[in-house]
C-alpha cells in the first residue's frame, strides 16, 4: 500500500494505523505525487491512498496518469472529496474506487476512529480490485450513513429477483441493462449521448457512493436524448429512458403485465458492491429472458460477470466492452472468461448495436 499526502500527521497516524494491521505492508508513506511516482518506479502499490489537494502535480492529474498507465485501486482521502461535490465526482470520474472525507478539524481523532474502515478498506481493494463504493466515510460520522428504507425490503444476496418473476415470452417492450464500475462514467457518456429518443429503456449500475448518483444522472440528462434520472421505487421503465441505480441501494427488475418496473432495494453488499450489477442483471435475466439486453463495461473486479452468463443463458443478448477501449479490463474480462458476451465490442461500437438490436 502506497500513501500520499502532504500533511505529515495523516501521512504518520494512516501508516500506523494500517502497518499495526499483520496483512497490509505500507511501502512508502509521501507527501506528493512526484515522490510517488520516483517509489512505484521500484514497487508498484497494490492499492493508493491519496489526497487530491497536493503540491507540485494536481491530484488528479496524478489519478488519471495511474489509471492510463497501470489502474490500480486508488482510494481518495481529502478534505475536497465531501459526499456529492464536484471534486468528488471528479475524482470517481477520473478512476478512484472510493472516497473518505477528512474534516476541516479534528482530523487526529477522526483518524484514529476510522482505523478499522481504513484497515477493510484498504484490504477489500487489495483482495478484489474494488473498494466497496458504498462505503464512502465522511466527517462527523465514522461510518456510512444508512439509506432510508425502500417501500419494499429485499435481502439482495438471496433473492435476485422477485417472487414468482419469470421471462416474458411475447412481448412488444425490451430492456437494457448496462454495468460498469471504474472509468464507467466516461464510458456511460460515450454510449448514452449516441442513443435515439426511442430506444428501449435502460436501467443502469454504475458503481458509485450515495450522493453522487443523482448528479451523475442530471449531468447525463443535460448531454443526452434520451432522459435520465435516478431510479425510483416502483417506476415504471420506460422506452427512451435511462434509470440509474441510486447509491447504497441495489436497483432489480420487477415484471407488472406487459412493462418493466424498478425495485430499489435495501441488502447488504453483493461482490462487495451496492448496487450490485449481478443483482441487476439476475432479475433481468428472470423477468426478461430473450427481451434484453445486457452490456457489461470497464471496471475492475468481476461484478456482473456470473449475471451476464445468467442473462445470456435465459435468451438475452449479450455484450461486453474490449479490451482496447476499457480503462480497466476487469469486469469485461471475467465476463468474456464465462462466455458470459456473445460479442466484444469497442466502445465506440455499443451504442449502435443498442440502437440496432432494440430495432429489431
């Protein structure tokens, strides 16, 4: 594990506290990035911790140098990366897999109270290549702050898609659904703005903390066609739409006649995510079958790889994005590994074959 960050108390007290830990070696502890890049020449980290605020090369700069030339797990721990700001966004747009707010006093204190979320933090993105995206940590709180309930409570690692949910056999209406994880919210960009007002509904999970979806989807909105908003409970997935999973809530599928609707749930982590792209992709593959679609793209780990092959299985079309075109190849690779994608495609190509499957 490498650190950088130009104050020396967080520097002393975050190698400690992570050194005192018997399964994470800190290799170097340095104020800047330049520092940085001198130690990964001679070891390159399993995973960063940074700051964004650091001197002598913007610390975004450095995220996105990282994330071009070797991605790794980099978690983001500064006093500008609050919950829904633009520096967050930013940063999670820029590759990080997780945010920690540092508080303008306190600091010391708030250190030492997170030493355990720092610990499985840094061991979760060590083990998996991703941070649990809901698990962002901010000031005054220690720990992530509980989503209000959903109308309707799930337990998201046993039930991947509603009671009694099965592929529709006849039907007129269809469905996408689309996971990514890191360099996704570029990759999202790229595929939704090439998309026609009447396009099949999308429902989408992109790996990202609570406060942040909903800006994301308003950004979206702004650039696309097509609407986008943030999923709601019970609403109905409408052609020329695009529904993004909230942030600590899993977003599923749920048949109602002849139409789609959205089940945002409650459930703990599924591949150490929530929301979940297996969760997603499972109940499409149960209530929409030969009806969907489903796209898996950059990201690290293997979130959605099983429920793609699911997808696929239950008569979906199946995409992933390639190598060429991914900031990180995880996702689509443990895809590709299960014959999960009946075909690989660059990013450039998705949107079309969207447009040219949703047609058909």
């Amino acid at each position: 594990m490498l650190l950088v960050d130009d104050s020396a108390l967080v520097r002393q007290v975050v190698s400690d506290h992570l050194a005192s830990d018997p399964g994470i070696a800190v290799i170097a502890a340095v104020a800047d990035p330049i520092f940085a890049m001198a130690r990964m020449r001679i070891q390159w980290p399993d995973v960063i911790i940074m700051d964004v605020d650091v001197k002598r090369v913007p610390g975004l700069t450095f995220l996105r140098k990282i994330m071009a030339e070797r991605p790794t797990p980099v978690i983001v721990c500064s006093m500008s990366a609050a919950a829904g700001t633009q520096a967050g966004f930013e940063a999670l747009a820029a590759g990080a897999v997780g945010l920690i707010t540092k508080p303008q006093s306190g600091l010391k204190r708030f250190l030492d109270g997170a030493k355990a979320s720092l610990i499985d933090a840094v061991k979760a993105a060590a083990s998996t290549g991703a941070f649990p995206m809901n698990a962002s940590m901010s000031a005054p709180d220690l720990v992530p702050t509980s989503p209000a309930k959903p109308p309707r409570k799930h337990n998201a690692d046993v039930i991947t898609a509603p009671p009694g949910a099965h592929p529709m056999k006849q039907t007129t209406e269809r469905i996408v659904a689309i996971g990514t994880s890191t360099g996704g919210t570029q990759a999202l960009e790229r595929v939704l703005v090439g998309l026609p007002r009447d396009c099949p509904g999308i429902a989408v999970v992109q790996h990202m903390p609570e406060h942040f979806t909903a800006a994301f989807a308003a950004r979206l909105n702004s650039l696309c066609e097509i609407e986008v908003r943030e999923a709601v409970h019970g609403e109905r997935l409408l052609p020329g739409h695009v529904f993004i999973a909230p942030g600590g809530r899993h977003l599923m599928l749920r048949r109602s006649g002849g139409h789609y609707v959205a089940e945002v749930v409650d459930g703990s982590p599924v591949n150490r995510h929530r929301p979940s792209v297996d969760v997603l992709f499972r109940s499409v593959a149960k209530c929409a079958g030969a009806n969907a679609l489903g796209a898996i793209l950059t990201g690290m780990g293997d979130d959605g790889a099983r429920g793609l092959l699911e997808m696929r299985q239950a008569g979906a079309a199946t995409v992933a994005q390639d190598e060429a075109s991914c900031v990180v190849f995880g996702m689509p690779k443990e895809a590709i590994k299960l014959a999960a994608a009946a075909r690989v495609l660059p990013l450039s190509q998705i949107a079309k074959a969207l447009v040219t499957w949703g047609a058909g």
